[in-house]
C-alpha cells in the first residue's frame, strides 16, 4: 500500500478521502463516456417513481441512491460508469487513482452494527449476506455517533471502499431494523436463487432499494461519502 501514496508525505486521512472522493466524482461526472449513461433510464431501471421527464423523489436519500446506482452497478455495454473510467486518461493524482481503484472493487452488503466507537468515528460491520467474511471497521463520524446513541440494534446495507487502511462508505445507506433480518434474507433469496452472478450485484442493489422504501428506517446524510466515489 506504501508504493500507492510514495508521492504522499503521509497516508491520507479521512476527510482527505472524502474530499478527494468529490474531486473524482467530478472528473467522472466530466468525462465523454458519462454522456452514454442516460439519468432517466438508469432511474427506470432501479424503479425510481417517474412522471414524464420528471424523478419523483421522496427525499435526499431517493436522490443519493439513485446516483450510486448510476455510478456502480447501472451498465452500458457491460461496463458500469467507474469500471469505464481510466485514472491515466483523466490524469488522476496518486491518491485518486488509489481511491478510483478501491472504488471499483468495492460491493454492496448487508450488515449488522456489532459496535459502535465514536471515540474512532467508527462502526464494526458483520457481513449477515456473506457470513464467512471478516468484520469491517467503517469510518463514519455521524454514524458512529448515531449508531451510539441509539441504543438500537440496526442492520445497514452500504457499499464498503476500502482504501489507505480506511474502510468508508460511498455515500449510501439504507437501515432497516435488526429485527427485519430473517424476513430480508429469506425474500432476498427467492429473489436472486436464478440471477447470474454478473447480475447479482446490481439486482442486490435493487433489491434493498425496493425494501428501504416499503420498510427502511429514516435518517440523515450529512456525514456521507459524495455518491461519485460512490
């Protein structure tokens, strides 16, 4: 990991990530090859309500899923909008191509809160879609703080990247109570036992879309990743 950020004094913090974050989505945003992914078909495809040419959106996080989709999972000739995005064309820094990377293999899960440590700005993660998989310790101020004091016991579907030895949201959260758990799992399921596993992600994605609205908690975005890292 050292070699990545060789023309760093030090690794980055987070609040370096996540500025860096909006400086790509940016350069994403900006590129030719973003004109080919169309908002509206993109809105169609994960089943955001539509009335013409207009989105209806229930609130922020309508809006903030529907531009994580579009970046990572909605595709055009089989490429989602990061996996087409070249860091040598765009003429990215060391630590945006660090984070472009991480970016494109970062997934979506279902997880369960373990803990929360605000004193780390963190929460531990435990994979409930793939349990063989270790604990993820994700950087969140808000949530951490949230997630304390709470005093509830939450699920939270997210997209983890990973980079710098820093584990961090794209932006999106959906949280449903942990009581949703055998309910989610089971119609989860049903729903993707004949997907291919190409398509597996992006109809995981839809899936706790459609969920968060019929059943998912509220809550507020202010701490989160820009969608664009995401």
């Amino acid at each position: 990991m050292i070699s990545l950020f060789k023309d760093m004094e030090a690794p980055p913090t987070y609040q370096e990530l996540r500025a860096c974050a909006r400086a790509l989505h940016a350069k994403c945003h900006d590129t030719p090859v973003a004109r080919s992914y169309d908002l509206l078909r993109c809105a169609r495809r994960l089943g955001v309500p539509i009335n013409g040419r207009t989105l209806l959106f229930d609130g922020e996080g309508d809006m903030n899923a529907l531009m994580d989709f579009y970046y990572h999972e909605f595709r055009v000739d089989g490429k989602t909008l990061v996996q087409q995005m070249d860091a040598a064309a765009l003429g990215l820094s060391s630590l945006e191509t660090s984070l472009l990377r991480a970016v494109q293999q970062a997934r979506t899960s279902l997880y369960f809160i373990k803990e929360a440590q605000p004193d780390r700005q963190q929460v531990v993660l435990q994979d409930v879609l793939e349990q063989g998989r270790p604990d993820v310790a994700l950087t969140d101020i808000s949530l951490s703080q949230s997630a304390a004091g709470s005093g509830a016991e939450i699920l939270l579907f997210v997209r983890v990247v990973s980079v710098a030895g820093i584990n961090m949201s794209s932006g999106l959260f959906f949280v449903f109570p942990a009581y949703r758990e055998e309910g989610l799992l089971d119609a989860f399921w049903k729903r993707t036992k004949k997907t291919a596993p190409a398509d597996l992600p992006e109809e995981r994605f839809r899936f706790f879309y459609e969920k968060n609205r019929q059943i998912g908690e509220p809550q507020a975005y202010a701490d989160a990743l820009p969608a664009a890292s995401a």
